[in-house]
C-alpha cells in the first residue's frame, strides 16, 4: 500500500499514525509506503495524486488493485490489505 499525502496536511497526520501501526504490524507480510508528494513530486506525478491523502493498494505481484481519496480509518485499510492478498 502507498499513502501520498504531506506532512502538513491534518488529515495525513492522522494517516501517519495508523500507517507506523500497520508497517509495525505487518512487517515482512505488506509493505505500507508514504510519500510526501512535496518531496516525492515525480512519483505522485508517476501515479497522478490530485488530491490528498489518496492511497494505492497493489496485489502481490505489484499490480495496482484500488485506490481511495481521503482519511482512512485502520479498519477499512486492512480490509482492502486483506482484498488484496494479505493473509
């Protein structure tokens, strides 16, 4: 999963504390990425971030399988984690 978001933005402050709870949790089974599409500018440009956070769930093989715009609670997230193959 990818969350593209800034770090002045209040509802990315939200989403990091959740995204460091998930990375903890599932490290070695997912991968929980964030970008600061200020730092990050040519990848958000790559997978086209209009608004933020806008987070990209990808299966195992990378593929990309589902994007969401907005704040995300935990819950949801592993629900889409879980669609995507986490086991």
């Amino acid at each position: 999963m990818s969350d593209f978001g800034a770090r002045t933005c209040i509802p990315c402050k939200k989403m990091a504390t959740i995204l460091a709870e998930l990375d903890r949790d599932y490290k070695g089974k997912a991968n929980i990425l964030f970008t600061d599409v200020h730092e990050g500018k040519k990848l958000a440009e790559t997978y086209r971030i209009q608004l933020i956070p806008t987070q990209i769930f990808f299966d195992a093989k990378g593929k990309k399988v589902k994007r969401h715009i907005g704040f995300r609670e935990k819950a949801d997230i592993l629900k889409e984690l879980h669609a995507a193959g986490l086991k």
